[in-house]
C-alpha cells in the first residue's frame, strides 16, 4: 500500500528512527547516572606561561562544562621555570602541553611529538623599539644590544633580521627577561616581545614605541602550539579526539564572549595580577591572531610547516629528517555507531529488535559517508583554490596578484623603515619566435627555466614572480639602483649562456630587463610604470640589455615582439 508515492518502507523508517534515538538517549542517560563524575577521564595540561588570556580557551571549555561532556577532568598547571612544557610532557606528568613552534625541532630529534593544533595562526612574538632618533629600522640595531631568547624560542625573530641583510652576530644578544622595564630603562634598543602584552604596558607609561613584526619580512610561524605523544594518540585515542574537541569549543567560545572570560580569569585564574582593562586589551589583540571567524580554531596547514622547517634549517637548528605527516595530527576517526554498539550492547540486545538496528546502523553509515565524501570535496577544493589563487600554475612562482600583494607590503616596509626598494621587471626577447619554430611545449619549458634561474638568484625575502606571457618581476627590498642593477646584469649574462634543450632541440634566450626604483610618494602604479617604461626602452635599444629607469628620456615609445 502505498499514499501518494510514499512507500510502506518511508513510513516504517519514519517511526522506527525517533523510536531508536529515544532509546539510545534512555540507555546513555541511564548510563551517566550509573557512572556519574567517577567515570571521568583526569587529564593534565602544561602551559606555556603563567595564567592569561592567553589561555582563554581552556578556562572556557572547564567553566562551560565541554571537557565534563567529552568525559574529561582536566587540570591546568603554569609554566615554572624548573621545566618546559615539553618536558613536563615528555615525562610523562601531563598528556597535553602549550608550547612553540620548536616542538618540530624535537621530532626530527627523535622524540615522538605530535601537533595537535595551532591555536595562533600568527605568533605574536615581535622585536619592539621605544621611538626615537635613532632607530628607524631594523637595520639601525645594528651593533645595539638585543634581548633574545636563545635556540629557536625566537627562531622567527632572527629570521626576520636575516631576511632584512642581517645576522645575529651582527646584534648584542641579551638573555631575554620577563619584565620590559630593560628597554624601558634602555638597557636593551630592542625586546622581544607579545603583540598581545607589552604594546599595553608601554602605552599605560605613556611612552610611543614601534614594532618589527616577522610577518612583514616574509616570516609567518604559529603559535601556542597544542601538543601531545604518539603513545597519547595511538593508546588513547577518543581521549585525544574528545579533548581536542572540546579544547576548540572552549576557544570559540571564548573568543566570542571575552568580557564573560576576563572575569572568569579575575575570578579563578588571575596569578599574574593583570587589570580587568589589560586582559581586554590582550583578548582584542589576540582575535586578529587567532582568527577563530576565518579558520577552525587550531587549523594547521601542512605548507606552513614546511616553511618553518626551512627557516629552523636555514639557521641550523634542524638537520634531522621530519615525517610531517606523523608530526601533524590526523583525526583517524573509526565509525563512532560501531563504538556505541559495542560499548553499550547489553542495552541493545534488551532494547532493539535486529531491524531496528540495522535501520539505525545503515542511516548513520550513510550519514557518515555523506559526510566524509563532503568534506574531503570542501577540503581539496579550498586548497586548490588556495593554489590558483596565489601561484603561476606553470612555474610554481608567485603570480601577478600576490606579487602585487607582496609589492605594496614592501613599499609600506620600504616607507615606515626607509629602506630602498628595486622593481626588476625581466621579459623573454622574441619569445614569439620560440613557440612558432620549436612549439609551444617548448615554450612552456624556457618560462620553466627562467622561473628556476629566478628562484636561485633571489635573496631570502625578495620575491620573484611571473606576471604573464613571457614578463617577470622581482621586487628587492634594501637593495638601491647599484645593487639592482648587479642582480639584473647578472641574469642577463646567466641566462644568455644557459640554451634550453627540449625534445632534441637546444636553442638560446635573452631577456631585456628594465629596472625602478621606490621614491616616497610614488605609489605603486608610478613604481610599475617606471619599470615597465624602462624595460622597454630596453627592447627598443637592441634587447639582451639592463636598462634603468631616467626620468629624461622619452618614455613614449613602446616596442612588442
């Protein structure tokens, strides 16, 4: 029998669904109450700092009851100076630990960390200057004294003095300290600092300062990197899953209800002594590092770490091999319907009949798969569109829009910190040519060969990039007219005496280059404009030639291939 298309089969389905979930809430709720608290798991959590905002996620998640849900009693313990975090993890007296981007140096020496999430997207560590007249950029600390923190505590920081032309023998290391008041004092020019914490202690003074973030210097690391053990993973696995869980639910709500947090942190947690009005002012400061509404709080990012990787082994602090894969959690779920089966069956063989369950069984197994197949869709999609969106497809360079993006970050650099900044624009001579005597494949592979060459004449934090066809771009930040002019002569010569060899044919490139550079007040059009203009008078002289921009020639006439 059937009522306007609707099946028998709908309609027993449609009963016997709500009838199985009322009885799986029964048989869970009559569970609870046997276990009661008793049944909860205790976990420990080693911070990386005394109590702070900084830690606002786990507050949240004990005070809104998460952690109890996830069948979790966890306990949080400060950072003492006795120990690390990673230590207190290692040895064995906490199952979870707050700590930094380090922790991949300690995998490539053998100990078996696992990253579970990174709760910064940006690390809020930077290198802070009081404002005066005689610093104006990095460059001018220079022989200063420096507090640092030693190994890679901050490894991004003296990468960014090495993508700005400095080493860190060129600074006075100073063992960093606690308390701001060296710079304040001006023992140290410059301290390593939060963005979250010491902007607020120096404006309380009344005394203007300036920050050098990594960020702007082409280095971006995580930080607040939540970690745990292989053994954690592998032998308790729900524990892990169900803690990062509600670790994330404790983050997302505290990130929408900081007030409610700040007082909670007043109330139970505040060992520090910070006002109502600092803690605030390093919940707003955190948000923009965070970014819980742009991302899954924790959201890590294979590339990212690879990128740190090569900063640690650029320094030489990592020389080990990194299974990135086993480094960085993977959520191996097993079927969540197959555990609850198994661990309540007895309430299942007195409260389902065979077709009840198998019912209920297929319709989350469907559910499940849905789920699964939906989101690795979202996942690949996203990070394919992540791809497209920043990198040339075909020689795995930057493309015109981030290199634009990236350009108009180093001219704000080049005027906060007036520093000198060279545009190169490079184009393939007669490039037509190529494609029709030798086919387009053969094309394809010479812009392959000028993107390697590129890549291996540019320094750490310079920028190369194809702009389209047959052009390319370098933009060089401190690099003057003289500097620029070497790099560019260079690639001329370089690639003059470099033939491409593609399917039996071996044939020759020059390339014309035409090179501008920033003044205050130019802008970024004026900058591109000056290059481009330069590039093809270039071309019009005979090509296989560097030309600079001169503001008195004429820059009317334009030459194609």
């Amino acid at each position: 029998m059937e009522l306007k298309g609707v099946s028998s089969g709908l309609i027993v389905r449609a009963w016997l669904v709500p009838c199985c979930l009322a009885l799986v809430c029964w048989v869970f709720s009559a569970d609870a109450v046997a276990q009661g608290e008793d049944a909860l798991k205790d976990v420990a959590v080693q911070l990386k700092w005394r109590h702070q905002f900084q830690f606002a996620g786990y507050y949240a998640a004990i005070e809104q009851g998460y952690y109890k849900e996830a069948g979790l009693n966890v306990t949080l313990h400060e950072r003492t100076i006795s120990r690390s975090p990673i230590d207190q993890l290692m040895g064995g007296r906490v199952e979870f630990a707050v700590a930094d981007t380090g922790a991949l140096i300690y995998r490539a020496s053998g100990v078996p960390l696992v990253a579970l999430a990174a709760i910064f997207q940006s690390s809020p560590s930077v290198l802070m200057t009081l404002s005066d007249d005689s610093i104006h950029s990095i460059l001018d600390l220079k022989d200063q004294p420096v507090m640092l923190s030693g190994g890679y505590m901050n490894a991004e920081l003296i990468a960014m003095l090495a993508n700005a032309g400095m080493a860190v023998d060129d600074v006075q290391v100073v063992p960093s300290e606690t308390s701001v008041n060296g710079l304040i004092s001006r023992e140290v020019a410059a301290y390593n600092g939060y963005l979250t914490n010491e902007p607020y202690l120096l404006t309380q003074r009344g005394l203007p300062f300036q920050v050098f973030r990594p960020s702007d210097y082409g280095i971006d690391f995580y930080g607040d990197i939540l970690l745990t053990t292989e053994t954690m993973v592998q032998t308790a696995p729900d524990v892990t899953r169900n803690f990062l869980e509600a670790t994330r639910r404790g983050w997302d709500y505290a990130m929408t209800h900081p007030e409610e947090i700040v007082d909670l942190i007043l109330r139970d947690y505040n060992t520090t002594g910070k006002s109502r009005e600092h803690l605030l002012f390093e919940a707003a400061a955190s948000k923009p590092l965070i970014l819980h509404t742009v991302v899954p709080v924790g959201y890590m990012n294979k590339e990212r770490w690879q990128h740190i990787e090569s900063v640690f082994r650029s320094q030489g602090l990592l020389s080990g091999t990194v299974d990135l894969n086993a480094f960085i959690y993977s959520d191996a779920r097993g079927n969540l319907f197959d555990e609850l089966f198994w661990s309540h069956r007895w309430y299942w063989l007195l409260g389902l009949v065979s077709l009840v369950g198998l019912t209920l069984l297929l319709h989350a197994q469907r559910l499940k798969a849905e789920v699964a197949v939906r989101t690795r869709q979202l996942s690949d999609a996203k990070q394919q569109a992540e791809q497209e969106a920043r990198t040339d497809y075909l020689t795995n360079l930057p493309n015109r829009r981030h290199f634009l993006e990236g350009l108009t970050r180093y001219a704000a650099q080049s005027e906060r910190h007036d520093l000198s900044l060279s545009l190169i624009m490079i184009d393939i001579d007669y490039f037509k040519k190529v494609n029709d005597q030798y086919g387009h494949a053969a094309g394809d592979e010479a812009l392959r060969q000028v993107s390697l060459l590129l890549k291996g004449a540019v320094r750490t934090g310079d920028m190369a990039a194809r702009m389209g066809g047959e052009e390319f771009a370098i933009v060089c930040l401190n690099n003057d007219a003289q500097e620029a002019v070497a790099l560019a002569e260079r690639l001329r010569r370089d690639m003059a005496n470099r033939p491409v060899t593609f399917d039996g044919a071996v044939f020759g490139l020059t390339v014309s280059i035409g090179i501008a550079v920033y003044e205050k007040g130019d802008g970024i059009q004026s900058l591109l404009q000056k290059a481009d203009m330069a590039l093809y008078r270039a071309k019009a002289s005979g090509r296989n030639r560097v030309q600079p921009w001169l503001e008195d020639k004429d820059s009317s006439s334009r030459c194609t291939d």
